[in-house]
C-alpha cells in the first residue's frame, strides 16, 4: 500500500480554498490512502456557536464529503479527513472516509481537546475500524492518542493502518505514536496541520506540525518538518500488522490479560507491616 499525508496551513472560515487546495495538491498524487488534518475545511479556533453551526457540515452530502468523495472515484484513493459536521442541533469533531466506490463512513471524536468541548458534542459513534480492498483502515482524532485505549480498541479491532487526522499543538504525540504502534504492532498515519491561528485575546495556538507515518515497530516511515506543507508517502505492509507474534512464547493479542486490567483492586494488606498499635506504642505514628 501507498500510504501518506498531507500537511498544510487551512485558512479559517474559508471552506471553498481549503478543499480547493486539497484537491489540487492530490491531483498528481499516485497513492492508496490519504490523510488529511483535523477540521481541515473549517479550521480549528471556534470563537462562537454561530461560527460552529456556520461551518458545519452534514455527513455525507455536504461539500466537503461531496468534494472528496469525487476526489477519491477519479484517483481511485482513500481519503480520511477531519470536518465539523452537523447532526440535526448537535455538532460533532469527526473524521470520514472515502473510497474509489464513494462514501465508507464517520468517526466522530471520542475525547475532545480542550475548548472543544465549547462548541462540539462528545463523539457517539465509538471507534471504527473499515474493511477495504487495501486492509482494514481505522480511524482515531487528534487528543484520543493520549489515552492508550484508542489505539488498542482499534487494533483489537483489526485496523491494520490508523489514520490520525490531528490539528496537535502539545509537542508529546509525534515521540508517543511509535510506543502506541510498537504496543499493538499497527501502523499509523498523522496527518497534522502547520501554522497559527489567534482569533481571541489571549494566546494563540501555534500547530506543531510533524506530521508522520509509523511503522508496527515503532519505526518512523516518513516524518515531516513542524513548519511548512509536505506531502509525503510510504510504501507500508498492512500484512505486518496482521501478526502479533513476538517470539514462539508471546502473542501481543493472546497473552491479554483483560479480567486482570478491568477491575481495580485494592493492594493486598503487607503481612508485615507493624500494626497500628506496634506504630503508636514506638511514637512511629505521624498521622
């Protein structure tokens, strides 16, 4: 599979330029899978709830679907890309994907990020993972990196590749992804986005670019720079992240443990710790 990203500066509001540049910068582009960043169409720094229903979009048949979905029947690609999208009075961080035969489907974001949670709902959909004629592709967003459960949920899922649109400012997910590949031994896409956006008194948010394709052992197979556009693609085997094995001994998938990790416990008492009494009677007690 050809797999790879495109990193870009979106400018906010402009819905029309965005897919327009999109289009044109994948227009020559020989490639299976595409990822583009979160919020792409719309950019990322809401400042009111009638910017978000403004900018907002239904899923499928609104124009950004519309634009990809042509997209990917001309170049015969699957695409992932981060939208605001609309559902009736409830707006959602999502992701779709398209393919050579149209619309496959939405993710919307488990974990929002920070002033997210302002303006769009907690995603409803769970994580997903689609079954393609180039593997089996899943699809997480941004912030869910943070928490190890994305990942595995999707590989356990059988997501062979995991596209990662993300808009990231925090400088940790670019050194994390290849622990979060090499723990479930899948590959990952990042597609971020470069640039600034300040559009309300205060700081403003810097996007730290980076954007970068990881391998099932953690190896980095293509990493952009954190300022500037790229387009880049690798060559990956979706087959190496069909095997979980480690040595003739451990299986990542079959050594889980799950009833171990789904219960907290409280720590068994220590048999040999002096009692209270022992504490009070030695003036050891300090509470």
């Amino acid at each position: 599979m050809r797999a790879g990203f495109f990193q870009f500066e979106p400018v906010f509001g402009d819905r029309e330029q965005n897919i327009d540049r999109v289009v044109r910068a994948l227009a020559n582009t020989d490639a299976d899978l595409m990822v583009l960043p979160e919020l792409f169409a719309s950019g990322y720094q809401f400042v009111s709830h009638e910017e978000v229903a403004q900018l907002s979009e239904q899923v499928p048949h609104g124009p950004t679907t519309d634009a990809l979905t042509g997209l990917s029947r001309r170049k015969g690609m699957y695409v992932v890309a981060g939208v605001a999208e609309k559902d009736g009075e409830r707006y959602y961080n999502s992701a779709f994907m398209t393919g050579p035969d149209g619309y496959i489907g939405v993710y919307r974001k488990t974990h929002l990020f920070f002033e997210e949670k302002l303006w769009f709902s907690p995603g409803d959909t769970g994580f997903r993972a689609f079954s393609t004629d180039i593997g089996r592709i899943g699809i997480m967003i941004c912030f869910d990196w943070i928490f190890p459960e994305s990942m595995r949920t999707l590989a356990l899922m059988g997501a062979e590749v995991v596209a990662h649109p993300a808009n990231l400012v925090l400088p940790h997910c670019p050194s994390a992804m290849p622990i979060r590949c090499l723990e479930n031994r899948t590959y990952a896409i990042t597609a971020n986005r470069v640039g600034r956006e300040k559009r309300k008194k205060g700081a403003g948010l810097r996007f730290i670019g980076t954007s970068q394709i990881v391998g099932p052992d953690g190896a980095i197979c293509a990493r952009a720079p954190e300022t500037g556009e790229a387009l880049m693609i690798a060559d990956i085997d979706p087959e190496q992240a069909r095997d979980k094995s480690l040595n003739p001994f451990n299986d990542l998938f079959e050594d889980r443990r799950p009833a171990m990790y789904l219960t907290a416990k409280p720590n068994p008492p220590d048999n040999n710790a002096p009692s209270e009494a022992e504490q009070t009677s030695s003036g050891k007690r300090t509470s």
